[in-house]
C-alpha cells in the first residue's frame, strides 16, 4: 500500500512557511499541523507552572502531557513564547516526548502538511515532498515587527532582528534535530516574494513531487 501522501514544510522564524503550508493544505485538502506551536505550548506551559526551561526533564514532563487540542491558546503565538520554544527546543527529551504526536499526525490515512524545522530530516525523512522555506534575517524580522505590532505587542525592529538571529543560531547549532533542509528539500527562498507569488511556487514544488509520488 502507497504511504499517505505528506508535505513536510521547515524553515527559519517568520521565513513564511507557515502561510505557504496552509496555503497547501487548503489546495490538497489536507489536514495541517504547525509542529511550531508544539514548542511554543512546552515552553509557555512550564513558564506558568514556574518550571526552569533550561531543565531538560522538567520540560520533557510538560511535552508528555501535550495535546494538539491544546494549541489554540493566543499566548503560543507571542514574541515571548518563540524565545521560550527555542529554548526548550534544544533539549532531546523533549523532541523525544513530542515525536510521537507529530508522527501520528502525518500518518493519517489521506496525508497531512506538516509545517516545522526537522519534519523533512526527523520526523517524516521519506515524506513524497519537502520544501525548505527561508528568506533573509532582515526581511524576517521586518514581517515578525509587522505581525506583532499589527496583535497589540509594544516591539522593537531591531531587537527582533536580534531574536531572529539568535534562534537562527540556537536552532541550527543544537544537537538534537538540527534546523536544516532535507537533502532532497526544495529550496523556496521568499526574501522578493509577496505572499501570492510564494503560494504558486510552493503549488508548482508540490505538483511535481505529487506527480512523482503517483507515478511510483
């Protein structure tokens, strides 16, 4: 039996992929999960039960317990949240305690669109096709500034282009699942893209790995 058909869209902070992935998801009618939140819930959860994020195991505990249900909370989706993620991120106890979740996701029957920074080299590594979503450090930071203070967040461009780079840094250097493109990732750079012109190359990416997939 052919393996669902999966999606696996990684990438740097604010590079798009979250748009570009559903964006597919809504062209293939799949199911999307932004393995992002994941992380973001882990580290805001701790912050609330007074947890030390740089404590592996203490983490680790609160990933146990996660659920996808939980991710709609507006507070995973703040600048503090993102640092908290990439921090907790790093430790593998918790990739570990959150693998399980995001597999079974991607192994429903009719496919999913998995959007992250490891789904194309950890989690779904035989996924039919993956895109590697990036675009300059300053153009990042200018959409994050846009995003944030369009939500009601008092933020500063230049401190967000520090953030930027520093979890450019973090999530590239750690050990466990380290931010990188798949070597069979396509490579979809948005730095001069708008938001139209990076949903159609992400469809034409897709339509040629999906017609690759049928014809297996």
């Amino acid at each position: 039996m052919k393996p669902p058909f999966v999606i696996t869209v990684d990438g740097p902070a604010a590079s798009g992929k979250g748009t570009v992935a559903s964006g597919l998801a809504a062209v293939y009618g799949l199911p999307m999960l932004d393995t992002g939140l994941l992380y973001r819930a882990v580290g805001v959860l701790a912050q609330r039960a007074g947890l030390d994020l740089d404590d592996p195991a203490a983490a680790a505990q609160i990933a146990r317990g996660l659920s996808a249900e939980q991710l709609t909370d507006p507070d995973f989706r703040t600048r503090g949240a993102g640092e908290a993620a990439s921090r907790v991120a790093v430790h593998p106890e918790v990739r570990e305690a959150l693998k399980d979740l995001q597999l079974a996701f991607a192994r429903q029957p009719g496919g999913a669109v998995l959007d992250g920074r490891d789904q194309g080299t950890v989690i779904c590594p035989e996924a039919p096709a993956k895109l590697y979503v990036t675009a300059a450090p300053e153009v990042r930071a200018e959409r994050r500034w846009k995003q944030l203070t369009a939500h009601g967040e008092a933020v500063n461009y230049d401190e967000i282009l520090q953030d930027i780079r520093k979890r450019d840094a973090r999530d590239g250097a750690r050990e466990a699942a380290p931010m990188r493109p798949a070597a069979d990732a396509v490579l979809l750079d948005t730095s001069e893209m708008t938001i139209e012109q990076a949903a159609d190359a992400a469809r034409r990416i897709v339509e040629a790995a999906r017609a690759r997939w049928e014809a297996s």
